[in-house]
C-alpha cells in the first residue's frame, strides 16, 4: 500500500559501496555475494520530490549520507529528471553506489516509458564515469500508474486491486515491465530493478536484481522472517527497497502506514491527541528489521528514509507532523529562525544515530 506523502499537500509516494555491487561487472558475481554480512549495500532513500529544493542542501545531505551515516548505497526517488541527475552526480561523486527510481505518478504507459527512456540515456551518461548506477523502472506500478488497475487516483486503484475490476493486474503489470526492459536496456548498461509492492507477483526473470517494498506490521509480525527468507526463492539478489518506521509509540505496529495518523481535514493538518512522539520506536524497528536482513542474507536495504523537509518538527504534539513521519533527521518550523527553507538546518533523530553505528566500517 501507499507508504508516506511525497508532497503532503498533494498524493502520497509509494510506499543503494565502491568494493561491493556498485562496481561488479556481472550478475553472477552479484549473486555469488547474497550470503555475505554485513550487507553489501546498506543505504537510505532519497526523495526529491519536495517544495523546497535547494542544491546546495542536496549536497549536504547527500554527504551526510556517506560520511556520517555511513552509508554506501542510495535510492533516489523522483519525476523530476534534472533533479534526479544532480542528486545522482552527487551521491556518485561521493562513492555510493546510486539507484535512480523514476516516477511519474498517475501517468499512462507512453508517457511513463518516454520518462524512463529519459532517465536511462542520462543514466548511462553517469555510468561511464561512475559504475555504480543502476535503475529502478518505476514503483507499485499497479496503483501509482494509471492502466493497469482501473481508477483515476492510487486511492481508487488501491481499492480496485482486489476486486473483479483489478482481476488480472499482475499480468498487465508483468507485461508492462517487459515493455520497460525493453525500452532501458539498448540504453543502459548497468543493473536493472523494480520497486515492488508485496502484492505484485512480478517475474523477475529478466531483472538483475529483485526489490520489494517490506514493511512489517501488526498483520505480518509473525511471519515476516519467512517473508524475508522466502524472497530468496527466485534465485537473486534481494534488495529491501523501503522499510522504516514513525517515530511514535505504536508506530511499529502500523508499518508503512504509520503516516496515516494525521488528521488532513484540519488547517493546518494535526496530529490528534494521544500519539507520544518515541524516538527510540523507530530506531529500535530499523535494527531489528537490519538484524533479520542480515541473518537471511539480503544484498541490500534501504530505510524510508532520509529527510522529509516539508514536516516540520513541533514540541506541540499536535503540530509534530516529523512524528508521523519516517524520515531519520527533522526539521523545524520556520518560527524557529532555523527553519529548512531559509537555513536547510536538520538534526538527526536518535535512529540515525543508530544507524550510523551499524552501517559503520
């Protein structure tokens, strides 16, 4: 399902080092690493969807990523091509190895592969000089895209899925991503992904590298380990696309949906009363889900994610929108004289410093 607000004003968003995948030269030697520890690529996502986009910013953060956080991998997520590729060149000039999820939320099939066959031209471009790039083809295609599930909106799409009017999404869906393949692959050398939701059936076949969305929740708590281990069975590496967690009590217990707290009917929207902002909830969810990538020996994950400029941080409860948010650094109000849009000012959050211990050499 829909994981947080890539606008929070607008829709929601669907909810990876130089030594290792970033710079093979083969699938099978990729997939000869699936058993290594700690994982090969350990990273954050990167959305660049926002309403305050300063390059400048990007820069820091991007660096913050790698020499702070420690990570060697990052999945940037956008519709936006220039801003794509200067984040890109960024996360490449600083040694990560960089997935580039193209987006075109609520687009039809021409105009999504047109986008992708954007993206690839100035993907491969990146990649003769830095190897490590790779593409992801879209994301939860089956409701971010218009076509394949009837609706005008992921809301209606969502609520289609498994309906008779959804009734053979995963083959429209399928036969779509090869049309992708089609169109990426005379125009980029490097590895190829899919950001999937659990409830596509996707035929990774023709894909390097298998990437899903896994989230646990309340509904999946007892078996996500056998859900992680079983994604092994299509014999390649696995890439964790998004996990994370809110950063309030019970938010472990929502999973991906744990954005969905907020009362949006409100203006400005609010956070009712009863959430208890807990930092440590969302540190302790990501390295317990870390724990088990590491022991079923996933290639990669990528925690949802780095920064979300656009929820600012309240001492108010009811004003912490950062709260309902999964991002591992906040930001404050503009009130505050260090607010992101004027000064591009966040602090980490207790699991990024969490992370940072884990993912360090």
């Amino acid at each position: 399902m829909p994981r947080v607000p890539i606008n929070r004003r607008t829709m929601l968003a669907g909810t990876a080092a130089a030594a290792a995948f970033a710079y093979t030269a083969s699938v099978p030697s990729v997939r000869a690493a699936t058993t290594r520890r700690p994982l090969p690529q350990h990273g954050v996502n990167y959305d660049t969807e926002r309403e305050v986009w300063n390059p400048e910013y990007v820069r820091r953060e991007i660096r913050a990523i790698r020499r702070d956080l420690h990570c060697n991998a990052l999945i940037l997520l956008g519709s936006d091509l220039g801003r794509l590729m200067l984040a890109a060149r960024c996360a490449a000039d600083e040694g990560l190895f960089v997935w580039i999820e193209a987006r075109q939320f609520d687009q039809d099939a021409p105009t999504t592969l047109a986008f992708l066959s954007s993206v690839a031209r100035a993907a491969e471009r990146l990649r003769r000089t830095h190897p490590g790039v790779g593409i992801s083809v879209g994301c939860e295609l089956t409701i971010f895209m218009s076509g394949l599930v009837p609706g005008n909106d992921y809301l209606e799409r969502s609520a289609n899925l498994e309906t008779p009017a959804g009734a053979g999404y995963n083959e429209r869906l399928n036969a779509f991503l090869a049309r992708a393949l089609r169109t990426v692959r005379p125009l980029f050398g490097g590895h190829l992904t899919y950001t999937s939701g659990v409830w596509e059936a996707v035929a990774w076949r023709r894909f390097d590298v298998v990437g899903v969305d896994l989230y646990r929740d309340a509904s999946n708590e007892a078996t996500y380990v056998q859900e992680v281990r079983a994604l092994h069975r299509f014999g390649k590496p696995v890439v964790i696309t998004e996990f994370g967690c809110c950063t309030y009590r019970g938010a472990e217990k929502r999973g991906g949906m744990g954005f969905d707290i907020i009362d949006w009917t409100q203006d400005p929207p609010v956070v009712p009363a009863g959430y208890v902002r807990d930092e440590r909830v969302q540190s302790h969810y990501i390295s317990e889900l870390l724990d088990i990538y590491q022991a079923e020996g996933m290639y990669g994950a990528f925690v949802y994610d780095f920064i979300e400029a656009d929820s600012a941080h309240y001492r108010d409860s009811r004003r912490d929108l950062d709260m309902a948010g999964f991002a591992l650094v906040k930001v404050l109000p503009p009130e505050s004289g260090r607010g992101y849009e004027a000064t591009g000012h966040w602090e980490p959050k207790h699991a990024f410093r969490t992370l940072a211990r884990r993912y360090a050499p």
